[in-house]
C-alpha cells in the first residue's frame, strides 16, 4: 500500500456557499471519512483557516525568519486534505472522486515519495 495527499484547493474570490451548502458539505465529508475509516484507507484528514492566517518561516544565511501570509502568491490554495493509504494510483483517484463530490471543490492527488530502504 502506498501513501496518497488528496489536497482540496480553495479559491480565493469565490463566492463562499450559502450555510445551508456548507452544512451539507460538512455531513458529506463525515461521511466520506467514515467510509474511508470503514475501509482502512484513511490516516488523516484536515481542513485548513484560509491562507491570510499563514505564516512562513524559512532559514536565510543562518537566521530564521518569518512571514505572514501563504508562501505562494496565488488564488488558489489548499484548503484542507486527505491522507489515504491505497494499493494504487487507480484506488486513490476513486476516493478523490468521492472527496471532490462531498467537498465540492478540485481535488489534486499526489503520491507520497517511498522510504529508502536502509
């Protein structure tokens, strides 16, 4: 089994759902998250505060700094994620199938990179 980052992208500038959508959103992913649970594929999921609440902290010439605001400059951020655990590309993009209906939003895959082996 392999790891996957199934991350959902926010879009800054949308119209934000009405509470009635958001309500259902939530009870949507609930349940995809039970499911996933119900089939041993879930590690962990989150849902992330918008990305005005970041703050970056890097490592230049020898001191630390830090930023606020997301390290990209762009429209679009993750929001939140899954981190699944399936036994192929095909099995991880089924389940972001199901998280971008429940989320209602674009839903990117990535797989983790395999621990060297010692």
């Amino acid at each position: 089994m392999s790891q996957y980052l199934l991350s959902v992208h926010y879009v800054e500038g949308e119209e934000p759902p009405s509470d009635a959508v958001m309500q259902q959103m939530f009870a949507d992913v609930d349940t995809l998250n039970q499911k996933m649970q119900d089939n041993g594929v879930w590690v962990f999921a989150g849902g992330l505060e918008t990305p005005d609440t970041a703050t970056v902290v890097r490592s230049e010439n020898g001191e630390i700094l830090t930023t606020d605001g997301p390290f990209a400059e762009a429209k679009e951020q993750i929001g939140g994620f899954w981190v699944i655990e399936a036994g192929d590309l095909d099995e991880a993009l089924d389940w972001a199938s199901q998280a971008t209906v429940a989320c209602r939003g674009p839903v990117e895959v990535r797989p983790f990179q395999d621990e060297p082996e010692s």
